[in-house]
C-alpha cells in the first residue's frame, strides 16, 4: 500500500538505547510510538503472574493469545496497562526484561502478537522498535535503522541505571546477563536478531541519545 508518511524500523539489541531514542524521535518527527518490546514484557508479566514457567511455550503462547483476544494491553500517555493496571514499571525488571526475551523465542507468542504490531502501524507515521521489526514485522519499511554498541557500553548504561533505581548489581553480573540476553536473541529459531539488509547501522557508543535522534530524524525526513 502507499503511505503518506513511513514506518520507521529500529532493531537492536538490549540496552542500545532503541526505548529512549524510539520515543524522542517520534517526537521529533510527530509520529507515534508502537513500543513492541512492551508487548512481549507485557506477555512475560502476565506468564509469571499466572505462574506459568517462561520456557513453557505452549502455556506462554496461550497466556499471549488471550492477552489479545481480551484487548489487555493498552498503550497510553500515561503509561503501559495491562488489565487496567498500570504496569509500566513491573515490566522493566531485570526477571521480566529476560522473561521477555524467553517468551519472544515462542512460534505462538509472537503469531498472537504479530497482526497487533502489524494493524498499529500499517498506516505509516509510526515508530516501532524491537528486535524483528524491519526482518519480520514490517519488512517492507520504508526507513529501517539498527542500532547497537558494544556489550560493554551496553551494560555500563544499564548498570548505571539500575543502580540509580536502588539495585546493586555488580557490573560483571549485569554485563552477564547483557552477553547472555544477546545470545538468547541472536540464537533463537524464531525471528532472530539481526540487521535487515537495507538497515542504516547506528553505532550510539560515542553518541548521546539526542545526537542519535538528530542524525535518524535528518534520516527519516531525507526519505520523505
């Protein structure tokens, strides 16, 4: 279909800044933001509150499909819902942020959450990011980035931030669990992790977030 305005991709892996820079460059350029990364946080939320083992794809994918028949998950200005509870800060916790990454690998979780991502944002003027977004959800995008930075840099912000919120996690261990949520993501057999072949490769390691908005903004409305 032709769009007015495109869908714009960002992939990338865990703690490359894709959340924070995906929300400013929507901003920027007027968009809205489809942040899928949620809806599978969202899934691993509802799996551990239903007691069902991340790794359990058949309950997982039955958790996800009723998610979605029952319209639970609800974006808002004010935060991330899930059956009317306010769940944006539940589903950043380092439990829930692997669950999430587990549950993903799933064939039923992410055909149950394929057609939401895809009725989102098929009109264009979108933002979505994750981990498949211009390999498998939209692979027809008109602007795809990835944006990644080294495992260390990675894991030097997120130990930065978790240690703000309270956590003491020692950077060794968050470093871990960066080396180990890449491995899951890439190694997966179900839409892995990787750079779509038509993606601008974005290296944030000796950018701040606001430079990389900049130089993806100029991008996206160059395209236009």
């Amino acid at each position: 279909m032709k769009r007015t305005r495109p869908i714009v991709a960002i992939d990338g892996p865990a703690g490359a800044g894709k959340s924070t820079v995906a929300r400013s460059l929507a901003d920027a350029l007027g968009f809205v933001l489809v942040d899928t990364g949620a809806l599978y946080r969202c899934v691993a939320l509802a799996a551990k509150q239903a007691g069902a083992a991340y790794d359990d794809g058949a309950r997982v994918g039955q958790i996800a499909g009723a998610l979605v028949a029952r319209g639970a998950i609800r974006f808002a200005a004010d935060g991330i819902w899930l059956d009317g509870r306010d769940v944006s800060a539940d589903i950043r916790t380092p439990d829930v942020a692997m669950g999430a990454s587990t549950v993903s690998a799933h064939p039923d979780v992410r055909a149950a959450l394929l057609d939401m991502q895809r009725h989102a944002g098929r009109e264009g003027g979108v933002v979505l990011e994750g981990r498949d977004i211009g390999t498998v959800v939209f692979p027809e995008a008109e602007v795809k980035f990835f944006l990644t930075a080294p495992a260390e840099v990675r894991a030097s912000r997120r130990h930065e931030e978790l240690v703000a919120k309270g956590d003491a996690p020692s950077y060794a261990d968050t470093l871990a669990d960066v080396v180990r949520r890449d491995a899951q993501d890439m190694g997966r057999a179900v839409a892995p992790l990787k750079q779509a072949d038509d993606a601008v490769l974005v290296d944030s390691s000796s950018m701040d977030a606001s430079a990389v908005v900049a130089s993806m903004a100029a991008a996206v409305r160059e395209r236009m």
